[in-house]
C-alpha cells in the first residue's frame, strides 16, 4: 500500500448499463444461472451479495416513464435530479441541458475541489474517438472532459494501465485493435491495481444494456456469468479495508428480456468494503450515490463498516 495513502479512504465505483432487480421467471437470465453472485437479485429474496449491502435504488426518480442512460447517468454522476430538472426521461446521450449539469456538478469536479486525488476514469478509448472527437458523448465522456481528466487509451489498456468497457477485450479485436483477450480474472487484476493507486476510480460497462435491448438470452446469460466472475474476482484483490467498492445501474434492462424496453423496476447498488453500511444507508434514489461517495471521501471516515 503506497505509504501517500495510508489514512485515506477510496471509492471504486463499478457502473453496469441496465442492470434492474427482477422476478424470477423465464424472461429473466439470473433465474437458474449458477455462479451469478452478486449480480443476481431478486425481489422479495435475501439477496447474495458476498458481504456487499444491498442498497435497492429507485432508478424513475419520480418522472412518469421508462428511466432512460443520459438522464440516469447524469444523475448518478451529478447527484442532481436530471430527469425532475428535465420534466422526463432522456434516452442515449446527455443534451445540452444535460451537459451543463454535468459540467457544473459533475462527481468528479467535486472531489476535485475538495482536493480528493488522485481520481480516474478506468475505462480506455479507441484511437477513433481522439480523432473524431465525437459530438455525442456519454455523460461520463463529458463528466471526464470537463473535469479536465486525462482519458486512457489502447496504448495503456496493452501496457496493462486501463480496461476496455468490453474487459474481455473482445469487442476491440473485432474492430481490428491489436490487442489479446482478456480473461475476467486479468481484467479484474489490471482494475484492481488502477484503484489501488487512486481515491476514486470509475469503471463502466455497457454490454448488459445491449443484450437487454436485444432481448437475447444465451448472450446475456454468457455475459452475466462473466461479468459476476469479474466482480468476484475484484473484490478479491481490491484493498477492502480501505476501499468502498459500489456497484450500481442507471436502469433495468437485462433482468426482464420479455422487453425490449428498460423496465420501471428498482437497481441492485451493492455496497462492499470500508464504510459499506453507512454508504449503502443512505443511497434511496440515483441521486444519492455522488452525494454518498463525496461524503464518504471527505469526512473523517473510518475503517469499520
Ligand atoms: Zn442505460
């Protein structure tokens, strides 16, 4: 443990795209999936979460409609209402309303004045979007952007320093990068060791999202079992004596494949590690968890639960 750190707490934060608390049932993958811990939870049962709190989050934030990726991730990266501010739900990518929040009340740029460092985004970018530079960005893209964060590129994703959104590195190959797969439990080393280095890292993924969309149950049941080994595998090698590791989601979506839509249903956040307890406690609604990990960075806190 780097010596800098030693009475310093630090928050990994572990988004997943459309990821809700379901019924059990044959439209949902979790139900009958063996090693799915601790991303299988369902309503009504005691969830196994491997010493996480389960904090069920209201992800419609009191706005009729579906919850939708730019205005739950804003939230969850602002901890401002979006969807309340915007009057609905906002599919896709942040607008121009959704950017100010962003830029203005962004995670990052609070701990970042609070003089929390240092904070990382874990997640690399192509070579495509450096040059592209593309208008429509997620809200974390912006979130990153504005904070003036450096972004991680395929160069530090092969010298071991980032991981794809994809972690098994599948994706990028498939679009000719010159990188090798990854395995669940290599990825989780490589994230492991960035949070190690930072007090405050984000890592998204986004996959669980596109097979709710397509509704495909054999794929998502492959990435659910991956995706769970993942976790297992991080909180393993994650430092959780001083580390809250929070899992969350903007949405749900793969836990119902009778839809193609996101469901109206509650997000599993799983709180694990230091200060699990009273994180966990106080995360009701999305618009709690950037007010929860800034508290949690900033206030004395100590090493029990
Ligand atoms: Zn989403």
């Amino acid at each position: 443990m780097p010596v800098l750190f030693i009475d310093c707490m630090s928050v990994l934060l572990f988004f997943i795209d459309g990821l809700g608390i379901g019924s059990r049932g044959i439209s949902n993958p979790f139900d009958g999936l063996q090693d799915a811990a601790p991303l299988a939870v369902f309503k009504n049962e005691a969830p196994v979460t491997l010493d996480g709190v389960l904090a069920a989050t209201d992800a419609c934030l009191g706005i009729e409609g579906r919850p939708q990726s730019a205005s739950g991730q804003t939230t969850i990266l602002t901890g401002v209402n979006a969807p309340a501010l915007l009057g609905y739900h906002k599919q896709g990518f942040p607008n121009k309303a959704l950017l100010e929040i962003i830029r203005e009340h962004s995670l990052f740029l609070k701990l970042k004045h609070a003089g929390v460092a240092p904070i990382t985004f874990a997640n690399a970018y192509t070579k495509r979007f450096f040059e592209d530079r593309p208008h429509w960005v997620s809200a974390t893209t912006a979130a990153v952007g504005a904070a003036g964060l450096p972004f991680r590129t395929i160069d530090d994703l092969r010298n071991g320093r980032a991981v794809y959104q994809d972690f098994t590195n599948r994706m990028l190959i498939e679009r000719g990068e010159d990188v090798p797969l990854r395995t669940a439990n290599e990825a989780a080393e490589v994230l492991a060791a960035i949070a190690g280095e930072s007090r405050f890292t984000l890592y998204e993924y986004f996959i669980t999202d596109k097979i709710g969309h397509a509704q495909d149950m054999e794929a998502a049941r492959t990435v659910l079992q991956n995706l769970a080994l993942l976790i297992r595998q991080l909180l393993a090698r994650v430092d959780l004596a001083r580390t809250s590791v929070i899992l969350t989601s903007d949405h749900g979506n793969i836990e119902d494949l009778s839809l193609r839509n996101h469901t109206l249903n509650e997000v599993p956040t799983i709180v694990w590690g230091a200060n699990r307890d009273r994180i966990a406690s106080r995360i009701k609604s999305l618009a709690d968890i950037t007010p929860a990990i800034v508290e949690s960075l900033t206030e004395k806190a100590t090493a029990s639960g």
